[in-house]
C-alpha cells in the first residue's frame, strides 16, 4: 500500500469484546465473542466473513451503537464509554460510519444539501451563509456536483446515493471511518469507482478505515491487513498479501478457494475447497471450534476446546488447533 501507517500507538484498541442478544427463553445469540484487535492511524484494516459472522456488529460497537456485554474498547487511550459530554461530541464528529444500503440510510424527505449539511452545522463547521460552499465542496469530491443540492434521495442511482452517504459521512471531517460492506449493494461497474474514490480521499484526508466486507477481492484490493471472522469470533488475522499468499485457517482456505477467476483455463486449474454441512447457530453456541462441524480436518480436541487465537508468524495470527 505504501500508506503513512502511525504504529506508535493505536487509534482504536479492541479487547475481548463480547456483543450478546437475548432471546426467546433466556438463550443467548453470541454475534461477537472475546474479539481482540488495534486499529493504527492511516490503515485501513478488512474486516471479512460470511453474512452472520458478527463483523456488522463489530463496527456497530465501535461507533456505539450497541453498548457491548463485556469487553473494552479506547480511542486515542480513552474508553468510548466514559466520555462526558463534550468528548462524546468529538468522538461523534471524529468517528463516521458508511452504511451499507444507501436506499435505506438515507432520509428520503431531505435534500442532498439538508443530508450533508446537518453534521457540518452541529459541530459548527458550517454558517448558513458559507453552507452552499461547503456542501458543494464535498460533492464534488465523491464525483457530484451543485446541482445534485436541491435534489432528493430517490431522483438519484445507487451509486450515486452511496456517494451521498459518503459525502455526509465525510462533511464533517473525521479521522476514522467504518465502511459497513459500502459497495455490496452496488452494481459491479460502480463498484470500482466507489472502492477508487474512498482510497484516492483516504490519502487526501488523512483517514483510517474499517472496512468490512464479505468478497474477499475487495478487502485484498483496499486492505493493509485482514480479520477473518467465523460465527462471532476471530479465526485468522494477518497482513493483506501475507493471509492471501499463505492462508493458514481452513475457514480462509475455503473463502479464498470460492474467488470467481475469470480465466477459464486458471478455472480448470484452481483446487477449489468445498464445504459440508450448514452454518451452526450463533445462539449457545458450544465451547469448541466454531467451524469444527463443517471443517474437513476436525479431531476430537477441536470438538472439546475452543481454540485460542495465537502468533503463529510475526503478525499472522491463527485460531486453529492443527497449527501449532
């Protein structure tokens, strides 16, 4: 990536962070469970799974969302969930997310100009008379222009109302941004052009992502290094090009072996990995590997103790009994 990565001291600083629902009959659906992780200033960390697997979730505490079960997680030092008054107001301005359907995030009785605006005005970076300015300076730099002000959400495409919930997530000049899947519900031919734009603003703004995302191409392409995550906990994390060249988990062995390659002769050639069995649920899940009913390798000690997450390599950490 060639990116200024500040590795002096974390952004964000995750541990063991437990998100728990309860439902029906005192059960308990485990979306996230004892996840560990840092974020750096300038990175760009993926955040990668199948749907259900809790990464959602993960950027929903780390934007406070949902107050988590148990677990810790600072910015800049400070534990989110201490704040006074005036630091939750900064950390609300500092700290932006992307959603990931733009039909939805988006107030549909507001125009373009009242929806990237409203941030720039509650944190006083914006007059009423310099707003026009403003909000023309920031469509303009995800590709809209003046004219897009005095429009609403549904006289606009997909692609075009993505950008929209970028400008506002931008608007009021942040330093870290969660990306919740921002390109998912997008055509492939818009998708370039967003994950572009949020790479060439990244350098310009000085921003640190967390982009979360379940095509693993897409986490390769933007990422400086990748979580993978199997039904609520971390099963593999490491550098980008490190976990792609050398996957250790069978879980990512299986998510990289599903890549669709579009050269029919590399198509014959590719191993791909299948998979038996269905996802178990999240809800009381047992104390044992997550993925040892579908994996092909199980053995009774990965049906009797939940792996732990360890240094298998400098910065390449598994969750996998059969590497040791």
């Amino acid at each position: 990536m060639g990116k200024n990565i500040d590795r002096s001291q974390p952004l964000f600083q995750v541990e063991d962070l437990c998100q728990y629902f309860h439902v029906a009959k005192g059960k308990e659906l485990k979306a996230v469970d004892h996840v560990n992780f840092s974020i750096y200033k300038g990175e760009t960390l993926g955040l990668v799974g199948e749907s259900g697997c809790g990464k959602s979730t993960t950027g929903r505490c780390l934007v406070k969302l949902y107050k988590p079960t148990a677990g810790k997680i600072t910015y800049k030092g400070k534990d989110i969930f201490s704040y006074n008054k005036q630091e939750e107001k900064e950390f609300r301005k500092n700290v932006q997310m992307i959603f990931q359907n733009p039909h939805s995030s988006l107030n549909p009785r507001s125009t373009v100009k009242d929806i990237v605006g409203y941030g720039m005005k509650l944190h006083g970076l914006a007059t009423d008379a310099d707003m026009d300015q403003k909000v023309e300076e920031i469509l303009k730099r995800v590709g809209l222009n003046r004219d897009h002000m005095s429009r609403f959400p549904h006289e606009f495409s997909g692609g075009q109302k993505q950008r929209i919930g970028i400008a506002r997530a931008l608007a009021v000049e942040p330093e870290f941004v969660i990306c919740d899947e921002p390109i998912s519900a997008l055509d492939v031919s818009i998708q370039a052009q967003v994950l572009n734009m949020l790479k060439e603003l990244q350098e310009e703004m000085g921003l640190t992502y967390l982009f979360i995302a379940h095509d693993l191409s897409v986490v390769k392409y933007i990422s400086d290094r990748v979580i993978v995550m199997y039904l609520g906990t971390m099963v593999e994390f490491a550098d980008a090009e490190e976990l792609y060249e050398n996957p250790l988990h069978p879980y990512t062995q299986v998510l990289l072996s599903s890549i669709p390659v579009a050269d029919p002769k590399l198509v014959r050639e590719k191993k791909r990995i299948m998979v038996k069995g269905e996802i178990p649920s999240p809800i009381n899940p047992p104390d044992c590997c997550r993925f040892v009913e579908r994996c092909p390798y199980a053995t009774d000690e990965c049906r009797s103790k939940l792996p732990e997450l360890k240094e298998v390599q400098k910065g390449h950490y598994v969750a996998c009994h059969r590497i040791k």
